[in-house]
C-alpha cells in the first residue's frame, strides 16, 4: 500500500510548493540596483520598470498614487514586474526629501516615500516660504546644515519623526557624504536622459508619457499581471 502512497504524497508536495511560490507577495520585496537606487518586486521580472521621481513634483505624487494599486498591488506582487525609483533632484528641498527617504532602508524606503508624497503639497508650500525667508542666511552654512535647516523649517523632520527617525539619525543622514554621492550621481544621470519628471524606462526603453492609463497599457503588453 504505501508504494502507492508515496507517489501521491510527493505529487501532493510538490503541488504545495508551487502553489506557495505563485502565492509569494512580492511587493515586499525591496533590494539595492547597482546603481545604489531601490528596486521593489522579484529580481527577475520579466517587466522592469524604471521610475524617474522628484520629490517636489506634484505630477509625480499624482501618479504614485493613481497607480499604486495596479502597479504595486498586482503587477509588482504577482511577481511579474519590478520597479526601481530612480531620483531626479530638482532643488534643494527634493534633495533633502529623496535623503531622508533612502536613509529608512530597503525596508521602509517605498512607505516613506509614499508618506512624503501623501502630505506632498503641506511641505514642499512650507518649504517654499521658509526658504524664501531664509535662504540667504542658511546659504552660507555647509552643506549639511543647510539641508537640516530645510528639514526642519518644510516640516520632513515632522514627517521622518512620525515614521520612528529620532533627532539623531536625521542628522546622520543629512551628514552621509557617501549617500549624498549616490543622490547626485544617479540625478545627474537621470537628467541626462530625461526631460521632467515623472519619466519611465521599460525594459530598458523609453516611454513617452506621463499618465498612467497610457503606461499601463505598456506593461500590459510587456506582461506584467
């Protein structure tokens, strides 16, 4: 009896396992491009998107949230699609936003970034008129300090402190010579490529648009699910 058993048993195992890799969630999944920008979804997706942000654009908040449901609530947790953010920095406020979003790690790198972008227009308005006032006095501060200074006067310190970020760790992250290295070089790389943002690479190929129901259509047809 139980050498006929043991063929079913295996099938039923090995049934098991595939049905929980199909299951993997892998929206929660965040790793490091080699270019230092973080990617969200399965390494090996056949449909990589590349997403070229600022932190200050509003357009860019719009489609964050306009397509995060598909994008990273099916296409990147079916396992299908990966996306990597990619900076484009545009002032010194979105430099001081796209540091501190990147100093929360892989893990808390895509829900910080969603959090800046969900109270978007609160801060970069505060932003504004605090560097209107102030900036040619915090313009002779390193550089450091000037960014801190922005931090603190938008209100992004609000917002990294509501997010677990003490005191301290703010300021080691505005002082990280190495990330900032990082920033500028993949920005100074992103603007050699794009014109404004938001801005889309797919498999390694520009897309022309800005909206959403347009490359949705493009990663449909690549085969993301």
């Amino acid at each position: 009896m139980m050498r006929y058993l043991l063929p079913a048993l295996l099938a039923l195992v090995g049934f098991g396992s595939i049905a929980t890799a199909q299951g993997h969630d892998w929206s929660t999944t965040v790793s490091k491009a080699p270019n230092g920008s973080y990617v969200i979804g399965n390494p090996r997706a056949k449909v990589k998107l590349v997403e070229y942000i600022s932190y200050t654009c509003p357009h860019c908040g719009h489609f964050l949230s306009e397509s995060r449901d598909v994008l990273r609530g099916q296409m990147v947790r079916s396992g299908s699609t990966s996306v990597e953010l990619r900076n484009a920095i545009r002032d010194k406020l979105d430099l001081t936003a796209a540091l501190l979003a990147r100093c929360t790690g892989p893990k808390g790198f895509f829900a910080t970034t969603d959090a800046i972008f969900a109270v978007q227009e609160d801060w970069v308005t505060r932003g504004g008129r605090f560097e209107s006032v102030n900036g040619a006095r915090i313009a002779a501060y390193p550089q450091p300090a000037q960014l801190r200074a922005m931090a603190d006067g938008s209100g992004l310190s609000d917002i990294m402190r509501g997010r677990g970020m003490n005191d301290a760790a703010i300021e080691a992250c505005l002082n990280d010579p190495a990330e900032l290295a990082v920033v500028v070089k993949n920005a100074d790389g992103a603007w050699a490529k794009i014109k404004g943002t938001p801005a889309f690479e797919l498999n390694g190929k520009t897309i022309e648009t800005t909206e959403w129901a347009v490359l949705e259509k493009s990663l449909r047809a690549a085969g993301a699910k």
